[in-house]
C-alpha cells in the first residue's frame, strides 16, 4: 500500500471513530422508551449528554434503555407521562430540571400512528382528538414549559420530530398529517420567536423506520412492497439513522441552522 493509501485509511478510520460530543448538556427526549426515542437516548448518552426521557405507560422498556445507556457513565433517568396532558409536560419539564440542574436540548419526540385506515367520512371526533392531543398538544406542552428554563440560560435546542406524512400528507391517515405538518409550522414560527433567546428551534421529519409504529404494515407482505416502492433506497431506516441527523440538531456542527426540516428519507419526499 502506497503513502497516500495509507493515509486515506487512517482518514477513514479517524473519521470513522469520530463522534458529535454532547458532553456536559442535559437533555430530554419525550417518548424514549421505543423507537427513534430509545435510539436518541442511547446515542445522545454515547455522546456524553445526561438525560431524562419519557415513556407512556411501557416501564420494562424504559427500565431497559436506562439501562443501556448507562453503560456510557452519564445520567439516565426516565419519567412516566402522558405528554398530552399539560401537568404531565410540566411534571416531566420540573424532573428533568430537578435531576439535572437544566435543560440545554429538547426533543418531542413522542407520538402516535393509527396503522387503521381512517376514511375522512369515518374518522370520528375521538380518533382526531387522541392524534392532535398526542401529536401536536404534546409538542407545544413540552415547548410550552420547556422555554422558560432555556430563555433563562440564554441557550438552547428544540428539536421535534415531525414526518414525510406532514409534507405530502396521507391518504386514509389525515389526522396524522395534519399534526405532524403543525408540528412544522409550529417549529417555523418558534424558530423565529426564539431565536432572540439563542434558542434554535428546527424538526427531522422520517420516512418509514423500522419500529414498533410501523410494524403493523411492514409485517405484511402486501404492506412492505408498496413502502418500499417508494423509497429510492428501497429500504426503511433503522432508528439510528434518525437518531444520527437528531443529534446533529443538537450539536456544535449545527449552530447556524433554525427553522429547518431535515429530511430523512431514503429519497422518498422530495419537497418541503
Ligand atoms: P414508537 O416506537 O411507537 O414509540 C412511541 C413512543 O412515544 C414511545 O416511547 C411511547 O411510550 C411514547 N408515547 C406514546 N403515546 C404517548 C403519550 N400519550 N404521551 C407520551 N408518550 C407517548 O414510535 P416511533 O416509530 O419511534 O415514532 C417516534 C416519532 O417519530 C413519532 O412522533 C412518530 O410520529 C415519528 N415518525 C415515525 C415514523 C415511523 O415510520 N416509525 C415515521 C415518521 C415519523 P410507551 O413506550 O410507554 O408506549
């Protein structure tokens, strides 16, 4: 192997070894029992950041990523909430602050899908309640109690977790799209509002991932075919590959961007 070849190796291999450090922030991840959530907080902890994450009502599986975050020797704690409900996100807010001194980075992250088709003359009062109430009350509830603290650091990131559904929209899953491209305009509008606090304020919206959300139609065969036609990679992500753009929001390599979408897709929205 000549020099250059050499050196383009160990290029690689440091790269490789490189990591975004968190290190001395505290964060907190709304639903990081599961999913994109679980997959943040291990990745922030490797990172170096202490945090605090929420579950809804499943204790084992947030009992099982505290534990594998710990490993990384930073502060894990985890807090039932239902993030829907305003005393919940200000509970959730006050614990976090109480465990970790502060609050440097938010992601409201928690939500739900309805894998039931929802024709708009069947969609009833109820379903669309529960989807904003979680999907979109949530983010604002957490924001809501969350921006204090920052304003008071002058510092901070929010990043919220929106969805290719909120930029094209979805067919048979209105409710869903409609929260998740509010949950868009809401992080426009704070970008601009917060921005004075020193606070950035932007979104990663998924494609299809690989998690207990979408299993119900990516079990089916049927199901995963017509997904996967529409991804350009012709696959869906793993969470870790929307924890990675997530804790790129939340790191020193991002200090200049606000108000931003970024897409994680494989390709398959190319808009917004
Ligand atoms: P998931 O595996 O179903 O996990 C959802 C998380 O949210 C869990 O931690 C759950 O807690 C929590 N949660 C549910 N209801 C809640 C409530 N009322 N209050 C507080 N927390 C609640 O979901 P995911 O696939 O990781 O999705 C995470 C985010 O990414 C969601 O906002 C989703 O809309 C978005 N997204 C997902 C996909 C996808 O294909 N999976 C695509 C685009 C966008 P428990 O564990 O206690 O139930």
């Amino acid at each position: 192997m000549g020099l250059d070849a050499e050196l383009a190796t160990l290029f690689v291999l440091l790269l490789g070894g490189y990591m975004i450090s968190l290190a001395g922030k505290a964060a907190l991840v709304t639903g990081g029992s599961r999913g994109i959530g679980a997959a943040t907080v291990k990745l922030f902890a490797q990172a170096g950041a202490d945090v605090v994450f929420s579950y809804h009502r499943n204790r084992e599986a947030a009992a099982q990523v505290e534990q594998e975050s710990r490993k990384h020797g930073t502060r894990i704690e985890s807090c039932k909430a239902d993030l829907g409900k305003m005393k919940e996100a200000k509970k959730l807010v006050e614990f976090t602050h109480e465990r970790l001194g502060r609050l440097d980075i938010l992601v409201a992250n928690a939500g739900i899908w309805n894998e039931k088709d929802a024709p708009i003359e069947q969609l009833t009062e109820r379903e669309w309640d529960d989807m904003l109430r979680v999907n979109l009350k949530s983010v604002y509830a957490v924001i809501h109690y969350a921006a204090p603290r920052m304003i008071a650091q002058r510092s901070g990131r929010i990043i919220a977790v929106s969805s290719t559904s909120g930029q094209r929209g979805e067919a048979f899953h209105t409710h869903y799209s409609a929260s998740k491209g509010a949950v868009i305009s809401l992080t426009k509008g704070l970008s601009s509002e917060l921005a004075r606090h020193n606070i950035l304020v932007n979104c990663v919206a998924p494609g299809w991932v690989d998690t207990d959300m979408s299993k119900p139609t990516l079990e089916t065969k049927a199901g995963r075919k017509s997904v996967l036609a529409a991804i350009p990679l012709a696959r869906v992500a793993k969470p870790d590959e929307i924890a990675g753009p997530i804790l790129f929001a939340a790191s020193d390599l991002a200090t200049f961007v606000t108000g931003e979408v970024i897409n994680v897709n494989g390709g398959a929205v190319l808009c917004g």
